[in-house]
C-alpha cells in the first residue's frame, strides 16, 4: 500500500469571497465554508484515514474539524502549513496594494519565488517550510491516507514542488477553490497526482461559489 496525501484548500471565508490579502489575518469561515466542511466529512469518513496534519489557523482548523470529530482523528497542528505571509498587503484589495506598493507589486507579480509582498514571504520561503512538513508526513506515514488541510497558495506551491514545476509559476499553472481537493500518490518513481482541485462532493449550490 502506498502513501497517499489528501491536499485540501480550507472552505470560503470572506477573504476568499473579496480577493483581499489573508495570510496570517484569522479569518473565520462562513456559512458556505463550514457547508464545505461538513460536506467533505460526510463523503470522506469512510475513508482508512491514517493521520491529518492541518494548518493551526482558525479557517484550517474549523475546516479539518467535522471529519476528525467524525472519526476521532486527532489534528496534527503544523506551521509549516500556514498560508503565505502578505506582511503589509494583509487585509487590503489588489487594487490598493497596485495603487499603493506598485514596484513591489509588480517584481511579486513577475517573480514570486524570490519577491515576496512587502515585509511578507517568497515562494521558496514557503516551499522551505510547508516541504519539511510533507518530508514528516512521508517519514512517518510510509503508507496510507493522510489529509492535509492547508491554504491557496501554499497548497499550490507544495504541488509544484512535488511535480517539478517552477515554483514561481504556481498561480500560472495551478488553481485550488476554495474547499477543494487534490490528492497525490507517493509511489516507487515519485508523486503522481491523481485528483487536482476536486470540489464533486460539494451540492451544486456550493460548488457553483467560485471565490478565488
């Protein structure tokens, strides 16, 4: 049996609804978001789950919760999961930030694996931390189903990293609503991705709130 990671992105918050910049600002979820929640609980709980590490913000937690509670899984909190630091940019619009820091706007925009937001995080910063977490999980899970439930970003660089894509690319090549799921197979040539950005469990209702 092989080790399988269950990457999923944290249900809506009024973040995610805006486009404003949340990394360590934390944000509740909403109704939607816990719906997101309890429905990905509801179809998941028969799964032999093995372990859940989550990201120990309030979002991640209340969205890793149902499940764990569910099967009495206890949440292994690790802040190598937590979401990209925007530093100044936390909490304002895109078109504040463009109007307002645009140098450092545009060099985040054209290259954020070695230009972070303002007084915030690159993306190899965040692979650096968030890839120590995924080497734990491998070396002390050798088989199984591990969920992950982490951020945007975050997941998207994790997933890059894993595949060998340009982690300065994540948001060109990757995209993960909010709630969603991709699962990775750890097997004898490397991680394969099975399931990218996977919202089918959700109802219609839910599925159709795009957020970003």
């Amino acid at each position: 049996m092989s080790l399988t990671l269950y990457f999923m992105r944290h249900g809506e918050t009024t973040y995610s609804l805006s486009g404003g910049y949340c990394g360590d600002l934390d944000a509740d979820l909403t109704e939607n978001g816990l719906k997101m929640a309890e429905a990905f609980a509801v179809a998941h709980q028969a799964i032999a789950w093995t372990a859940a590490y989550v990201s120990p913000m309030k979002r991640t937690i209340a969205t890793a919760k149902p499940l764990c509670d569910a099967i009495g899984l206890e949440m292994q909190l690790r802040d190598g999961l937590k979401e990209i630091r925007y530093g100044e940019w936390e909490g304002l619009t895109q078109e504040y930030v463009q109007e307002h820091y645009a140098t450092d706007y545009v060099r985040w925009l054209a290259e954020p694996a070695w230009n972070a937001p303002t007084g915030g995080e690159t993306s190899v910063q965040i692979a650096s931390r968030a890839s120590s977490v995924v080497a734990e999980i491998e070396q002390k899970h050798k088989s199984g189903n591990v969920l992950v439930v982490s951020h945007k970003a975050t997941i998207r660089i994790i997933l890059c990293g894993l595949l060998g894509i340009e982690l300065g690319r994540y948001r060109d090549r990757i995209n993960t609503l909010a709630g969603s799921v991709s699962i990775v197979k750890f097997r004898d040539r490397g991680p394969l991705l099975e399931v990218l950005g996977d919202r089918s469990y959700m109802d219609e209702e839910l599925r159709s709130l795009e957020g970003t």
